[in-house]
C-alpha cells in the first residue's frame, strides 16, 4: 500500500498507537512517513551538557574512548537539534517537552546560550525538566520559557525564581537530595551533597504561592511541609514528599485533612520503621477519598517495635481499596511483614500496578506461593526486588506463577545484594504479553517477528535519568521511578 493512500490525519492516528521504538523507524520509510512521524519522535526530547568526570557516572563505563565518543555524540545530537529548533518555526511548534541532562565539568556558557536561543523558539513548550548542577540552572531562565509551560522539574539549584506569568502551570517539582545510585547492585538511594544544600537553600513559600492558582502536582522535601500554605494542599491531586528529617513527618496530619482531592501519595527517603511515623498514615475511610496510587519507600532501620509497623500500613491500605497504583519498599522487613502485607495487597481489587521490596527475607517457595496466591489478577505493571538466594528453581516457580496474568506488560525484577542473572530473553520468552523487562536497573523493549523474540536494551544514560515521555505507559513509568 502506498503512504499516500490515506490523508496524513488517518496515519497520524495509526502512529500514535505505535511504541516509541518503532516511531523513530518512521522516519526513514518515505517522506509521507517521516513528515507525519515528527510530532510524536521530537514531541520530547533531551539535551546533553556531558563532559569529565562529571559526566561519567551517567555513561558508568570504565572504557575512556567508549565514554569521550558518547559524550561527543549526544552532545554533538544535542546542538544539532537546538539548531534546527532555532531556525525551522515548523519543527520548533512540534517540541513539547524538553529535559536539560547536566553533568559536565566546563561552565559551558556557549552551550547554554544555544539551549536559550533553541527554548525562547519553542512557543508550544509545556513540560520543562533540569536534572544536574554542573553547570545548575540559570537564574534568568524562566524568562525564555514558554508562559503556557505546565510542568517544571528541576533538580538543580533553584534560584527565587519568577513565575507570576506562567499562570498555566500545573506540575512544580523542586529538587530532592536523591539520585538514582552509581552502583546497579546499590540497595539504597544515592545522597548528591551539593543537591542536599540546593534543595534546602530553595524559597519554596514564595515559588508555590506564586504558581498556587493551578497547581495539581508538587514534590517538596520534608523540612517545607509546613511553608507550602494550606489552601494549595487543597487543590492537590498528586503529592511526592522527600524525606530527609523525619521530624516533620507529624505535619503530614494536618495536610491529609486538607488534601481533599488528593490521588496520588509518595513518600520516599529516610523514614524510620516505626509506630510514631506511620502512625500519620490515615486510616479512616474518609480521609484522602479519591486515593488511587500509594508509594512508599523507606531507607532506614528499625526504631522501634515492629510489630506496630505493618498495622498502621494495613490498615491505611485497607481504608483505600480503590488504590489502582502501589509501591511498598520497606528494605528490613521480614516474613512477618510479609505476612502481614500481601493479604491485604490480595484483597484490593482494583489494583493495577504493584511494586514490592521483600526486605531481608529470602525468597524460597513458600514465599513464592504466598506472593503469588495474592497477586492482583489485572497487573499491569509488577516490580520485585528480592533476595533470590542464585537458585535457579525459584525463578522458573516465580516466573511460572506470573504466566496466568494475562494483562503483565512489565515485569521488573531486582536482585537484592546479588542481581539477577542476564534472563531478559527467557522472561520475554515464557510472558508473551510483556512489551517491557527490567533486571535489575536495566531495561529492554520487547518486539516480535514472527516467532522470534527481539530485545532492544536502552542505553544506561536513558534507563538513569528516564522521564515519563520514555515511556509508552505512563503505568511503567512511575513504577520504574525512584528507582
């Protein structure tokens, strides 16, 4: 059949239901193709500041040659695309979503100077991240932003800046002390010193207020629970929460009976296990009434009784059955808790997108079975970090107990203290209906040809420092964040 068979309008229909990876195929098939593959390809796109040791976290290759040639590349890509934005009007309307990737050991004022002449062009812009502090984000950049811009992440230094005309914005994520970790075989979260002083120098009062008309989303670390004013918690519908004192963690109370609308709840950091801080976590049904997604992530060790802890964590699950999203990561828990938990996960029944940490229990047969007895029939999404003791027969029972799951598109498993061996192939293989796999902090697209399984791994620099315009499930997406 001929590409212009059909009106461009009828393709652009049929390419929006494509995976991302095959998109970019487009391109290169015709020009009909390629001209109506150009909105959904560079709809997003990123921007390398890449260079020195700065940068070589990000590529974490001991090779040299390998590490200078891929930072040339996506430098080089970088310039090439801020060019072309600056001085085709066309292209520049198609670019919705920009992410500043910053770890380089140079000031690099010629590439910034590119990066604002390429964003004061972008006049559709509304998603705008600055993840690194080398170099940190310009104080004058907000002036070359788009007005109509709805999402802000910045994790970087974040000056006082103005945002009186940006009165569309919707999302503010201020920056948070923690990064993805160095190590893949980290079982912890990474602390950024000159982050932790950022995130803690930022006037978040002032910022909020100045966005409170329209804002839905914001992530703030803990020390300013209490700055934000009440009335923007009230028109929240998503919340993400950094713990880095746990201090503050009683405040919470007073922002879960003003957060009426709230549907989705993160906290993550150095929360300790134990009855005083969860005790926060409200229990009774008409608290937080529209809740559909609950992470948590706790770093610390127990202080204090624990057998307090999975009861303030079962019931506030349980006064929230419409939870469609969760994620538990209690990285000391044991088979009590196990216990405890997995009933509770079982029973709630319109649940779609699960992550678990099994803490330090191992993960033998009799956990399998209790996992798998209480998993939700319509997942989605499932991420397992465990310890799998190298035994090659609980894998084959965990994956055999995932087949009957019809809906599992992405399954990613995590080895604690030791990882998983190289079995995406086999994890594809034996779940034909995943389209994602993760081991560990890697991740591959699955395709199929005919009978044939192929697996296309993302480059770490992608899987590192992934946005949600990565991914073609915005389900995958927040399961794989934090991670």
């Amino acid at each position: 059949m001929h590409p212009r068979a059909f009106p461009p309008e009828i393709w652009s229909q049929v390419f929006q239901h494509l995976p991302k990876s095959h998109q970019k195929n487009l391109l290169a098939i015709s020009r009909v193709f390629h001209d109506v593959a150009i909105p959904f390809v560079f709809s997003s796109i990123k921007i390398y500041f890449m260079s020195g040791g700065a940068g070589r976290p990000i590529v974490d290759t001991s090779d040299p040659s390998f590490y200078e040639a891929t930072c040339e590349r996506l430098m080089r890509r970088s310039w090439e695309i801020l060019h072309y934005i600056a001085r085709q009007p066309n292209f520049a309307r198609v670019v919705k979503s920009v992410t500043v990737i910053a770890f380089t050991d140079s000031s690099s004022i010629f590439e910034q100077l590119c990066l604002e002449e390429g964003i004061r062009a972008l006049t559709n812009l509304r998603t705008f991240r600055w993840i690194g502090t080398s170099p940190r984000f310009p104080e004058h950049f907000m002036d070359s932003i788009s007005q109509g811009l709805h999402i802000l992440v910045v994790q970087s230094a974040l000056p006082l800046i103005n945002i009186h005309e940006h009165n569309e914005l919707t999302h503010l994520h201020f920056p948070i002390p923690f990064y993805y970790p160095k190590n893949v075989t980290l079982d912890s979260i990474a602390v950024d010193e000159a982050l932790w002083t950022y995130s803690e120098a930022v006037n978040v009062s002032t910022i909020v207020e100045d966005a409170a008309e329209a804002l839905q989303s914001l992530m703030i670390i803990s020390t300013r629970i209490a700055v934000v004013p009440m009335r923007v918690y009230n028109t929240l519908t998503e919340l993400e929460i950094c713990v880095v004192d746990e201090a503050h963690l009683p405040e919470l109370d007073l922002v879960f009976r003003h957060a009426i609308v709230l549907e989705s709840l993160t906290l993550v950091g150095f929360i300790p296990h134990s009855a005083a801080a969860f005790s926060v976590l409200p229990s009774d049904a008409p608290s937080l009434p529209y809740l559909r997604s609950f992470r948590l992530s706790c770093e610390r060790d127990f202080t204090d009784t624990f057998e307090d802890y999975p009861r303030f964590l079962c019931e506030f699950l349980q006064a929230h059955p419409i939870l469609r999203q969760l994620h538990l990561r209690v990285a000391e828990a044991d088979d009590t808790f196990l216990a405890a938990i997995l009933p509770v996960i079982g029973g709630l029944q319109e649940l779609e997108v699960l992550g678990l940490h099994t803490g330090r229990t191992y993960f033998s047969e009799n956990e399998i079975m209790l996992l798998t007895d209480n998993l939700p029939y319509r997942l989605k999404a499932l991420h397992l970090a465990i310890i799998w003791e190298h035994s090659q027969t609980n894998l084959v029972s965990l994956v055999n107990a995932l087949v009957p799951l019809p809906q599992l598109s992405f399954l990613q498993l995590y080895g604690i203290d030791v990882p998983f061996p190289p079995l995406a192939e086999d994890l594809a293989t034996d779940l034909k209906h995943l389209k994602l796999v993760g081991l560990n902090r890697h991740l591959w697209d699955v395709d199929w040809v005919g009978s044939e399984v192929i697996l296309t791994r993302w480059p770490k620099w992608k899987a590192k420092f992934c946005t949600e315009d990565d991914f073609d499930s915005a389900d995958d997406a927040w399961l794989y964040k934090f991670h």
